[in-house]
C-alpha cells in the first residue's frame, strides 16, 4: 500500500503545483490586461525582495510567498507593454511603485517609443510612500586590511602608512576599472572612470598639493605650444611609478580647464611633458595646475588611489569604514534612458554612483524627472534633447540648428549634486524653423557640481528655441549657473549665489558670439555673492553676474536683483539688449557697456576671424524666419555691425558700488540711457536685511519702476518639494 499512498501524495502535490502555477498565471494574467471597462488606475510594485515570477500587484509577499511585488524594472516594464497590447492603458495610467533598497543597475533602465504613454493614461515610476529607492550605478565593497606590503609602505607618506588601508576589487568580481582620459574645455563630455563614494560623498583621487590648492608653472622652455612645463620644489622626485600620471590646470586662461596625461616627468630637471595634444591653449608661466592619481601623494583623510594593474584600492577614509557605506562606480551608461517616449514619469527616486550620466531623455513629449535626488554622477544629471555628449560645441556652432529633441520635458523639484560635468542639458525647439521646444528645469537645487570638468559645465545648459528655467537655487560652484545658446528662452526668478568660484572672465549668466542668439529673456532672479578676491587681496576677479558676451544680441534682461555680484550686467559688444527695470546694490560696476568690434575684437569684422558672419549664414538671417522674427537681425551688415547699437538702460535702480563703465568711445548717443535712479537714497524697506523691495515714498516709482516679485524667487514646495533646504549664511 506505501507505493499507492505516495503516488497518491504525489499526484496531489502535483495537483496543487498546478493550482499554484495557475493563480499566479492568472494574478499575471491580471496585471498584464485591464478590465474591460478600463477606467481604473494600475498599480504596481517592486521591490528588491521581489520576483519577477510574481503578479507586481502586491506592495509585500504574500504569507505563502506565491505572490507579491516584481524585483526589477524591466519586468515592470514589460508587464506594462503586455497591458497596452492587450486591452489598452486603463484611464488614469498605471504607477509602478518601487519599496525601499538598492537597484544596482550593470545598464541603463531603457524605455522606447512602445512605453509611451498618453495624457489621461500617464506612466509613473516612484519610490512607494517616500521610502528610499537608490538606483545606483556602483557596487558596494568592503574587506579593507592594513597595509602590510614593505614596497608599498616604503611609497606612503609616513604619517599615512597607519592610516591607508587596502582591499582587492578583482576579489570582488570588479576588474573593469574604466580609464582615466582628457576632458574639459572644448571636449565632449565622457565617463569618469571608477571613482570611490563614501558616506555618501565622492573621495579625492590621491593628489599635490592637497585640497583646493594648486602649484603653477614655472616656465614653458618650448613655448607656449611645445607641450612641456617646469614646475617648482622637489616634491615630484619621490614618485616610485609615473607611469599614469595627470595633471590638472588652467593652463592659460582662467575660463579654460583640462586634464592632460603625462607623458614624461624629469625631476632633475623638474620638467613635465604632457601627451599630445596637450593643454587647452597651451602652457603658460603662472598658470596653475596640480598632479594626480600618485599613491606616494595619498596622505590626507579622504584620498585613494587604484593600482590598476593589481586591483588594490588604497583609501584613508576621513571617518571609520563601519559608518558609511564604501562605494565605486561602474556604470557608463545613463542609469535612465528614454527615447521618444511620452508622458512618462520618474518620481522620488535617489540616482548615484555611476560613471556617466543620471538620465537621458531623447525627443519624445510630456516626460518628467521629478522630486529626485542625483548625486556622485561621473558626468551631469540629465539630458533632455541636445547633444549631451557635446554640448558646449552644440551651444557655439550650428549642431543646434533643425533638431527638435522632443518637447514639454522637464526636470522638476529635483536636488542635484556632486556630478562630474555640470547639472541639467536642457534642449529642445529648432533654430532653424524657430519652433518653440518647451522643456524645461523648474524648482531644483543644484549645487557642488562640475567636481570633474571646471569650466562650461553649467548647473542648467541651456540650447535651441523656446526653453525654460525657473525657480532653482544655484550655488556653490567653480564657473557657470546658468549657460546658454538659442533663442526664446525664458530664464526666471533663479536664485544664484557662490559660483564663478575658481575662475576669471566669467558669468554666473553667460551667452556669447552669436548676433542672431535673440529674443532670451532673464528676468526676477537674484543674483548674490557673486565677486571673489584675488589672491593675495591684489583686488577682485572678474566675474560677471549676467555676461553677454562677444557680441550677444537681442537679450531682456529686466526686474532682477543684483546684490555683491560684481560686475553685474555686461553687454559685451552686442546690439539690440535691454537692460531695464533692474535693481543693483554693491555691484562694481552696476552695468558695462563696451563697443569690443570697434577695438581689439575688429578680427570679427575685417575677415580675420568668421565666426559672427559664419553664424549668420547659418541661420539665413535675412530671411524668414529670422528676418520677421528679429527685423533689426535682417539688414545687420548693411548698419556698422561693429557698432553696438540699439542698446538700452532704462528705469535700473543703483545703490552703492558704482554705476557704470563704457569703452571703445561709446556714449549715450550710441547706448540708450534713460530714467535710471544712480544717486540717493531708493528707499528700501531694509538694507541691513536684505530686503530690497521699495518703499511706498521711494522716488523711483516716479521714473516708471516695477515692482519685483521677488517673494516668488527661489525655490517653492509642491508635490515633489515638501521641504525648503536650510540656507547658508552669508556675509
């Protein structure tokens, strides 16, 4: 009978196998097709103790665990695709839901065209309840020991060897290390390689000097363009290995960064020669630099340096290894990307630790990135439109020129820090036709950015025809806020603050060398704290708040407020800007004017140089659309292009500081000036607090002043924004 009774088991076990297998199937059967009546909102579930095996409509397993929540994107992805397919999205769309944890993610998530989604029926991923969901591009590491090797002792610094300690990545299962390369100014933007994050903050690759210090070049014994530099002190001579060696530096200008490879060092002669093609505008004396990815130079709390050769880590970590999490990055792809699709959402979500880039969104219409939280990126946060791999040559050429890159995207109420190369590629519109774009960065805070790249890394960049940034804190960084090329943009009640930081010639605001750029508009910002000291306290840097640049033309810039923001509005050769309704405090000076096509910039106009006419051409200027669209733009050549004319400053408000510089012979018959308040007392309702609203009595309503809204600058709660970030004192 025991042969009969175990069949018996048998064939029941079998029984309710099947049973199982078959309400799954069917719970699947559910998610994948709506009802009929298909006027009820989806909801789905991930999460990280999930399986893809499982219906998704559980936000927990179930006591039996035969149903719950999927454990990955994709599966939620294609459950979605298999709903549309079948009955249709239901009305009011379908929210994916992700539970607390890490996604670690070895590629991009990637939604195309068949993911769209439509305006009654939306698409949302977002963290489940505001718990906290990490897509993350890295992996955690850990089994750090002491130092032991005498070879590798004998290379630290002393006060470092009871400090570093080490750990074996290829132990781990990392072997790809990514490279280090040549970026900066002028190049296209390209993955970090591996970097290391601890307690959530990138470390310092092992570098001389330390911190933000720099050493500087001595001489350029092959001229300006001969690739090689001396250096001063003997410091380099104790480096064992130079076989990777970079450096890093404002090799001529002050607005111009890169990082260069080292091809040989000669310490008797302390002479440094870089691999073509060597530094961006070549090697000049004074310039400053520094030295990198040298293990003898990891001797401070927050360095590391990787052997790549045996895949030791070296890291002196500022605090001990069991109060954070230890991280490296491994992902150069986006951690998110969508082309052409439409009204999708990506909401709540924390997107770090990668070697590229946060998002990347692709034409398509209606997609969002909202209320996220992107941080320790090897490159910048998102892309919407535009060459992301390229922009700053897209924003000064005509690769901007017949490319929609999709429309009504944005970047809303999202925190942004600690990338490699800027914060937000915003694209969009066709210069060509003037179409308009309408995507936009609304409500973010961006801040600590351009860790990698230093220059024309901008917190939003901004390109092509009809864009939008608005209400973001911006601060914290070493040159641009706000970049832009284009025309009909609308850059409004921005806060701004702290950047230009390490650099000169610069603007918080910056457009430039382009006549036919027109129709932007920056107006109710507030632009503070802008100017930075010499070294040495020989004077101030030359920083700019909003800088136009080389000839920029057709630019409003109204009802701002300009406070410490050095010289605070500059018209740099152009013609047909407005400088209106403005009110400047402590800003030396308040408004520059110059006339640079009629001096030092004549190259521009006499065939020496063709960027301006080449520009022109580009756009047709003296057709439609450009010639109805900007009538003064059409007959350009045929008016004394050199001279700036049609500029205009009126109704501005000045205290303190000074008013005004103009060069190159200009005066009030060239540049219009009218009703502008420079002397007295404007009566503010509180200088001392920084309340720069005018009183009733203040005798600038008479010149036709405008009040500034600004208690509707900066940053506002919403959906996304529950919480206002603690401000940082300033002077």
């Amino acid at each position: 009978m025991q042969p009969h009774l175990s069949g018996a088991r048998s064939r029941k076990g079998l029984l309710c196998l099947l049973a199982a297998a078959a309400l799954i199937a069917a719970a699947s059967t559910r998610t994948e097709a709506a009802s009929s009546a298909g006027n009820t909102a989806m909801n789905l579930y991930i999460s990280p103790s999930g399986n893809d095996s499982w219906s998704g409509r559980l936000a927990n397993p179930n006591r039996s665990r035969t149903d719950g929540p999927f454990a990955t994107l994709e599966r939620a992805r294609d459950a979605v695709r298999a709903l549309k397919r079948s009955n249709g999205l239901p009305k009011g769309g379908v929210t994916i839901h992700l539970r607390a944890g890490v996604y670690s993610r070895a590629s991009s998530f990637t939604l195309t065209e068949e993911d769209s989604a439509t305006a009654d029926s939306p698409i949302t991923y977002r963290a489940y309840r505001r718990e906290k969901v990490v897509l993350s591009g890295g992996r955690e590491i850990g089994g750090f020991t002491p130092v032991t090797d005498p070879a590798v002792l004998e290379r630290l610094d002393p006060a470092a060897r009871g400090n570093v300690l080490q750990t074996d990545l290829r132990a781990q299962g990392i072997s790809d290390f990514g490279r280090m390369t040549r970026r900066g100014f002028g190049q296209a933007i390209v993955p970090a390689g591996l970097e290391l994050f601890f307690q959530d903050r990138p470390m310092q690759l092992a570098r001389w000097p330390n911190g933000d210090e720099w050493t500087k070049i001595v001489a350029a014994p092959a001229g300006q363009e001969g690739g090689k530099f001396t250096y001063a002190g003997d410091r380099p001579s104790r480096w064992k290995s130079r076989d990777d060696i970079w450096v890093h530096g404002y090799w001529t200008y002050d607005w111009a960064d890169t990082y260069e490879k080292v091809k040989s060092l000669d310490t008797a002669q302390r002479m440094v020669e870089t691999e073509p093609p060597h530094g961006v505008y070549g090697y000049s004396p004074g310039k400053r630099f520094y030295f990198l990815n040298i293990l003898e130079e990891l001797d401070s709390p927050g360095e590391w340096y990787l052997d790549r050769q045996s895949g030791i880590l070296y890291f002196w970590s500022p605090a001990p290894l069991d109060q954070g999490k230890t991280v490296v990055s491994l992902l150069e792809a986006p951690l998110l990307s969508l082309e052409k699709t439409s009204h999708i959402t990506f909401q709540g979500l924390v997107l770090e630790c990668s070697r590229g880039p946060g998002a990347v969104i692709v034409d398509g219409a209606y997609n969002r990135i909202a209320g996220c939280t992107l941080r320790n990126l090897g490159t910048f946060a998102v892309s919407i439109g535009g060459n992301h791999r390229d922009y700053q040559t897209a924003i000064y050429n005509d690769s901007t020129l017949n490319r929609q890159a999709g429309a009504q995207n944005g970047v809303l109420g999202c925190d942004i820090y600690q990338t490699g190369d800027g914060g937000i590629l915003l694209g969009g519109g066709d210069r060509k036709t003037l179409t308009m774009g309408g995507n936009y960065a609304v409500n973010n805070h961006i801040h600590n950015y351009s860790r990698w790249s230093r220059t024309y890394r901008a917190a939003v960049t901004v390109d092509g025809v009809g864009n939008r940034v608005a209400h973001n804190l911006i601060h914290d960084a070493p040159h641009n806020a706000i970049l832009l090329g284009g025309n009909e943009h609308l850059i409004e009640y921005n806060e701004i603050y702290r950047v230009c930081l390490q650099t000169g010639d610069a603007g918080a605001f910056y457009m430039g060398r382009d006549f036919t750029m027109r129709g932007n508009v920056i107006r109710h910002n507030y632009f503070h704290h802008i100017t930075r000291l010499l070294e040495g306290g020989g004077g101030f840097v030359d920083v700019m708040a909003v800088y136009l640049d080389d000839c920029a033309s057709g630019t409003t810039v109204f009802g701002n407020l300009f406070y410490r923001a050095g010289r605070a509005a500059m018209i740099g050769g152009g013609r047909d800007n407005t400088i209106e309704n403005n009110i400047f405090v402590e800003c030396t000076p308040a408004v520059h004017v110059d006339g640079r096509g009629l001096g030092w910039a004549k190259f521009w106009f006499d065939g020496r140089d063709s960027t301006l006419m080449d520009r022109l051409k580009a756009v047709q200027h003296d057709q439609p659309p450009y010639s109805l669209r900007y009538p003064a733009l059409a007959n350009i050549l045929q008016d004394d292009p050199a001279v700036p004319k049609g500029n205009r400053i009126l109704r501005n408000v000045r205290a303190g500081g000074t008013w005004l510089e103009m060069f190159d012979n200009l005066n009030d018959r060239i540049v219009l000036f009218e009703n502008n308040f420079t002397e007295g007392d404007p009566r503010f309702v509180s200088l001392e607090k920084r309340d720069f609203r005018l009183k009733p009595d203040s005798p600038v309503w008479k010149l036709g002043f405008k009040a500034i809204p600004v208690e509707k600058i900066g940053l506002y709660k919403d959906a996304y924004r529950t919480a206002l970030p603690k401000r940082d004192p300033l002077p």
